[in-house]
DNA sequence: GCAGTGATCATA
DNA sequence: ATGATCACTGCC
C-alpha cells in the first residue's frame, strides 16, 4: 500500500482552511488502521485569546513557531495529552487541534488511541514520525461540515464565538 | 455535577 | 517560591 501523507503545502494556510479541509481526510499511525478525522479546532496564532501563543511565545508553545506541519503535543489536567499540528506562515503560531477520528471522540481520548504523546512534540508529521495524516480522497459532503464555536475556551473574550471548530454531522 | 491531576506560567 | 489555571475525562 503506497502511502499518500498530506505534505507541507497542505499545512501552510490559515489554520481555519486547514481545519475545515482536513474533516473526511485519515490520521495514521503507523501499524495502525487509519481513522477518518471527524472533529478539528483551529487556533489562529497571537491575535485569537483562546490560542496558546496569545501571550507569546514560551518553552511549552514554541513548536507553533516550527514549520507547517510539525507536530505540537501537550498535556492538559496533568492527564491528557492534546494533539495538535502548526499550521500557516513560517512563524506564525497557529495550529490545528484533532480532536475525533474515527469512533473516537475526544482530544484526549484521541491521542490516547493513537499512542501519541511527549515524544512525538515538535517533529515533523510524516512517515518517518510514524504519524501523519493521509489523503485518500474521500468525498464529504459540504453540508455534513457543521462549524461550531470552540470547547473549553471560556476566558476567550471575543473569540469565545468564532465558529473554528468543525465536526462531521451524522 | 464535579474531582482528579501535575505541568506551566504569571506574579513576587 | 507560590498559586491559579487548564484546548479534558470518567465517575458520582
């Protein structure tokens, strides 16, 4: 089976387009059967008050400042572990939170499925990482993709409501 | 409905 | 050095 990773250009865009777009594609861990992604969040870099770059830059966030498609995992409640990947400009602090795939819901639910965690922070998502996401293709249809505000992010201010959270209906 | 859990960051 | 906070989950 000749794998199809989604490559770098696919990451360098708007967190918000990158988001959108990767409902209906397939996280793959290696020696594992993909899983089609069905719930993402985007976080936009400094300016968005939920993201974790809105107060700059620091020892935990600065893989959001490596390239588009490095991998930024951390952990939330001392427990669980979140599984994002950088998305935008060089430099640009935005990324994408995975949040379900498959028949697993849940950010943390969903790293704990895919055996992700500390190790795999600040690398590359690819094959060599033994994780990335493919693109098989599949056709979803545009009315299925709900956008709903974020989970979690309370103390947002005004970006408590931007519709950045997206989720395949049905 | 809410406790658990501990790293992280701001404040001092 | 200390304390509040947290992009959550599972059990009450």
């Amino acid at each position: 089976m000749r794998i199809q990773s989604l490559k770098k250009e696919f990451f360098e865009r708007s967190a918000v387009a990158v988001a959108r777009d990767l409902i209906g594609k397939f996280i793959q861990r290696e020696g594992r059967t993909g899983l089609m992604i069905t719930e993402t969040e985007a976080y936009e870099g400094p300016d968005d008050k939920a993201s974790h770059a809105r107060h700059g830059r620091t020892e935990r966030n600065a893989p959001l400042y490596m390239p588009a498609g490095t991998i930024y995992v951390y952990r939330i409640y001392g427990v669980h572990w979140m599984l994002n990947v950088v998305c935008g400009a060089p430099d640009h602090p935005a990324a994408v939170l995975l949040r379900s795939a498959g028949e697993v819901t849940g950010p943390g639910r969903l790293a704990k499925a895919l055996a992700v965690d500390q190790s795999f922070n600040a690398k590359p998502l690819g094959p060599p990482a033994g994780l990335w996401v493919e693109d098989r293709h599949v056709w979803i249809d545009p009315a299925k993709v709900a956008a709903t505000p974020r989970i979690g992010i309370g103390y947002a201010g005004d970006f408590i409501d931007k519709p950045w959270r997206f989720l395949l209906k049905g």
